[in-house]
C-alpha cells in the first residue's frame, strides 16, 4: 500500500544554499496530521514552500496522492498541486475585508464535488464572527492570523501546510483552538503538516513529530517516541525536558550513578556492562519521598498549575529536574532539602 504522501531523499534550498538535506518522510493515512519541530531559521518554512511549489528541487521526489509534484524532471505549479499554505506572517489582502478575503478560498474550490467544510462551521471554529466585516489593519495578529488559517481550511485542499499557525494566539485561547483545529482536520480528513516550534502543541496536534536540527531530520516518530525515546543528544538537548547524567552500566537491568546511586529498568538500547553512559533523567522518572534518605537541596521551583517541576542540586552539582503533583502535603522552598524515593526504578532508561 502505498503512502498518501512521500518526500524521497530531498535536499531543500533556497537560492541555491541548502537549509535541510537528504530528507525523507511521509504520510500514511489521508486526515493524517504531522508536525515539523524545530528552531527559528532551521529550513521548516523552506520544506513548506517546497511542497507548495514555490521553491524547487534538484533531488529526490515529493509526492502526493500517487503523483510526483516535484523531481528533478517533474514540477507541477503551485495553482495545480490543491495544496493550500497558511503563513505565520497572514497574507491576507488589505483592501478586502475579513470576510472577502475567507472566501476567497472557497472560490477557488468552488467546482469541487466534495464541499464537506461550510463558511459558517469554519467562522464560529476559530471564533471570528465579530471581526467578518473588518479589514486586516482593524485586527489583531491572532485575529489576522486565525482569519488566514479559516480560508485555508475553506479551500478543502488535498495537503494543508500551516506555517506556526497559532504563534499569535493569546496563550488563554490557544488550547481550545488546538482543540477544535484538531477536531475539524480529523473530521474532514485534511491531511495536514503543522510546522511549530512548541513540543506541546506539535505533540497534541500531530501523529508523527519529525525533528529538524543541523540541517537534518533528526528524528520522525509519533510524539510518545520523540519524547521518551529520544534519538540522540541533540533531540534531547531540543526538547529541553531533562538533564544527560554520568552513569556506568552495571548489569542489562541496571546502572549506577554517583548521586543517585543504583537504578534499575529497562534499557530502550542496550550497552555492555561496564559502558560509561550519559543517563537521560526526566521529571517524572524521579518520585518524591520526604521519609527517604537520598535527599538533595532544592535551587529552583517552578509551578506549572497541575505540577511543580523542583530543581535539585547534587553533590556532583548536577541539576535534576523532579515533577511533584501540585496538590503535595510539603511544598519545598528553596534551600530546603528534597528526598528521592528508593529504589529507583526507570521504566525505560535512555542512554548515550
């Protein structure tokens, strides 16, 4: 069974200088969603802007639903591929107002037999009735930038590339528009490729995660797998959700750590006993324990609404990052110590 989409061994360019090379990746499912993470600069919107048609490729092959879109031979232009891109940065048209400029995605599929997306469903799922007859100087960038991602979704397009679509949304309102953004792309099957910086909001929307870093895919995997299978240091050092710790391997169960002592799981890739590692501890790997012996001083404390996240530091004077519920009996301040329940256990340990 072949893919509904496919990019083969691309190197993706913009005047002739190389932002990511040699990637490939594809989409199973049509309705299937994906997000590209990555830092600002790193060649996300470049990808984008190469599968919409606006950019060109000299290697490998792009394609979608069967049909090659881009080769070294092949080029089919933007107008013809049914591909719609939303920027970060709207473009909405100045001289029209909010409304006009909507709809002009639902002319340019106007002849399509499957209208499955109404204007109106569109509207009230961004929550923009009130600004339909404003122009885009009147409104915010959110409001501008929700305005552009509703005629998008109006084309009904057989790929949809979203550019950090919600990058100017209040932080208040963001999630329910993940929500019903999530909502309405599974419903209608728009097969969609979401371009973000934010691992959360890539790890809700999407099924695969593909991690962009040094001009590489570095990782393409579904969101669980990103986050507690990291690849390599890089993905790690990315994700910014742990600290890499000196570790010797001990037996196939287990490793030793100088602060933490013995700690026991299992091992995602297994290392001879003896190997020297880098352990990649988590928040969540470590349980607090104010009866425990193993205790370390708290130098920061972070409040997340559902958790804290405590940092420790050790007597290595490493800093372990520890997730504790919000609703725990001791909250800890800082220069207060901090217990580490025993034994440790580690359902899977990543190791480099």
């Amino acid at each position: 069974m072949s893919n509904y989409f496919e990019v083969k061994n691309v190197d993706f360019k913009v005047a002739d200088k190389t932002k990511v090379k040699n990637v490939s990746f594809s989409i199973e499912n049509e309705g299937d969603i994906i997000c590209l993470l990555g830092p600002s600069g790193i060649g996300k919107t470049t990808i984008l802007r190469t599968i919409a048609g606006l950019e060109k490729i000299d290697e490998g092959s792009i394609s979608l639903k069967n049909q090659i879109l881009s080769s070294k031979k092949i080029n089919i232009e933007p107008e013809n591929r049914n591909v719609s891109l939303s920027f970060q940065d709207n473009s909405l048209f100045p001289h029209y107002t909010v409304e006009k400029n909507i709809l002009l995605g639902a002319e340019k599929n106007k002849d399509s037999k499957n209208k499955k997306i109404k204007f109106n469903e569109v509207i009230d799922l961004l929550n923009i009735p009130t600004i339909l007859n404003k122009y885009p100087h009147q409104i915010s960038a959110g409001e501008a930038q929700r305005a552009s991602l509703a005629r998008s979704l109006i084309t009904q397009p057989d790929l949809l590339l979203l550019d950090e679509p919600l990058s100017n949304v209040d932080q208040s309102f963001k999630e329910e528009i993940q929500v019903n953004l999530k909502k309405i792309l599974n419903s209608l099957k728009i097969t969609t490729i979401v371009v973000t910086h934010d691992s959360y909001e890539a790890f809700y929307l999407g099924s695969k995660c593909g991690i962009i870093l040094n001009k590489e895919l570095k990782q393409y995997d579904d969101p669980y797998k990103v986050y507690h299978f990291p690849n390599s240091v890089e993905v790690v050092n990315f994700l910014n959700r742990g600290i890499l710790i000196p570790a010797e391997v001990t037996s196939p169960k287990s490793l030793e750590n100088k602060d933490l002592g013995t700690i026991t799981g299992n091992f995602i890739k297994p290392f001879p006993i003896g190997s020297k590692v880098k352990l990649l501890i988590q928040p969540e790997d470590l349980q607090h324990d104010d009866k425990s012996n193993l205790k370390f001083e708290v130098v920061d404390r972070k409040f997340r609404g559902t958790n804290f996240i405590y940092t420790l530091k050790t007597s290595t004077n490493h800093l372990i990052p520890v997730l504790v519920h919000s609703h725990h009996i001791h909250q800890h301040d800082i220069d207060e110590k901090f217990g580490i329940k025993r034994p440790i256990y580690i359902d899977h340990i990543v190791c480099f």
